[in-house]
C-alpha cells in the first residue's frame, strides 16, 4: 500500500470506510463524482484533490471544519456538497472553484460569508440554511446567476435592497426566520417564481398581484391577519388560502378562520447524486 493511500485511510474512522477508499477512490471515478457523505470524516483525505477532472464531491454529514488548499487543484468542480459539518467559516479554497453551479452550506455554523463568495459568478444555487446568519450577507447579492436561494432556519430579520440586482433568482426559501414584516424588495422582483416566508413573525403581506412570474407563495405559521393578493393561477399555502375565504370584518374586528387541515408547504430535497 502506497504511502498516499495510508495516508487517506488513517484520516477514516471506521473500517467500513477504510475500505470504500481503499477498493473505490485509487484512481478517478469515471461518472467524475465522489460522494464521502456521512463517513465521519473530520479531514478531507487528500488524494481527492488530485482527481482534476472531477465534477461532483458530496461531503455532507461529516465531522469537517476545515479544508486543505489543494482542494484549489478541483477546478472542474461543479457541484460541491458542505453541508451538516462543522463550519464556523467558509473556508476560502471554496471561493476559488470558479465552475461551481450549486453550492451546499446548510446545517453549519456559518454567521457571515467571505466576500471571495463573489468570485463564484457561475453559481445557480447556494444553500445556507440552518446556520448562524442574523442577516442576509450583500455578497450574495453579487451572483450575478443565482436561481434558487435556500436561507431558512436562520436569524434573519430583513432582506438587503441590493438583493433585487438578482434578476435570474426564481426561487426564495426564508422559513424560520425572524421576518416581522413582508421583505419590501421582494416586491421589486417581479421575475420571482416561488417565494416562501413560512414560520416567521409577519402579520401583515401586501399584494403580490403585481408579479407577473409568481407561481407559489408560502406564508403559513405566520400571525397574519390577512393572506396576500396574488394574481390567478397562483397558488397560495397558508391560512386562508384556496380552500377557505379570508377573514370577514365585523364591527372593526377581524373573524379568523382556521382551518382543521392545512395543507403542508412542500419540502425542499436536495437533488440526491446522479
């Protein structure tokens, strides 16, 4: 046994993954994907990096807090998978994989993000929910290209104005935040296609009639007092939806209306490895 591959198996714990790296990653994959999900790894083993043709590395559910400069030399890379780790910073190699298409972060420790983010122009998809964000980082404003933006689970409170430069973003998740009121900017992105608000603080929304690209909005477990306008064809999950009227005023008062069954807001999946 080489002095590399030692190497990498003296960073795996248990003899199960011993001997997925030792029978699996001696040379490059041919699909060019490697997938070290929940290997409880706490160091990337190093001969990865030398697999330059490689386009997809999940290393979700591990035990990572760091990653090693020569994760540089994967400059092919398009997807990379981070998330349920341990990372309190995003480790700068990450920013200079200038192919990456999807970006996984979520389930960290994550309370801010480097502005080498910004280097990453072809990303389409960052995920980075469920970490340590009180609010949404400006350089995310600058990826010129992002499609989908999954920042649930956070301490948000309020959106940047800036987030409108992003024209190609179709899809918003901020579940679980601490949103008390509607974003404003979101009002401004006509081209949005999903937007989902649900389990914040938000009492009042605003018509969203007015976006022509809207095709689902979210808004349920928040204390609202109305449900917002949308235009036909939309769909809305949330008190007062498709399946009952909205609350009648009487005498100054609002009537609430609740529902026995709700419909459940669909889940968010991540594309599982082709």
């Amino acid at each position: 046994m080489g002095n590399s591959l030692k190497a990498i198996v003296a960073f795996v714990p248990s003899d199960e993954c011993q001997k997925y790296l030792v029978q699996d990653l001696e040379e490059m994959p041919v699909d060019k994907m490697v997938d070290l999900s929940g290997r409880q790894l706490r160091r990337l083993p190093l001969h990865i990096c030398s697999f330059r043709e490689l386009v997809k590395l999940y290393l979700s559910d591990n035990n990572l807090n760091y990653l090693p400069p020569e994760l540089e030399q994967l400059q092919n890379l398009q997807i990379l998978a981070l998330d349920f780790n341990n990372f309190k910073a995003l480790p700068l190699v990450v920013c200079t994989l200038r192919q990456l298409c999807i970006l996984y972060l979520g389930n960290n420790k994550l309370c801010s993000l480097p502005v080498e983010l910004r280097l990453l122009q072809n990303l389409k998809t960052l995920w980075i929910e469920s970490n340590c964000l009180q609010c949404l980082p400006e350089v995310v404003c600058e990826l010129s290209l992002l499609k989908t933006l999954h920042a649930g689970s956070n301490a948000l409170r309020t959106l940047p104005t800036q987030l409108r430069r992003l024209q190609e973003l179709r899809t918003i998740w901020l579940s679980g935040n601490l949103l008390s009121e509607f974003p404003l900017v979101l009002l401004d992105m006509p081209f949005l296609e999903v937007i989902d608000v649900d389990r914040n603080s938000i009492r009042f929304f605003p018509s969203l009639a007015h976006l022509p690209g809207l095709k689902l909005v979210i808004y349920d477990h928040n204390p609202c007092r109305n449900a917002p306008k949308v235009a036909k064809g939309v769909r809305r999950v949330g008190r007062w939806s498709e399946e009952s009227p909205e609350p009648r005023k009487r005498s100054g008062a609002v009537i609430e209306i609740t529902l026995d069954e709700r419909p459940s807001p669909p889940t968010a999946v991540k594309p599982e490895p082709e």
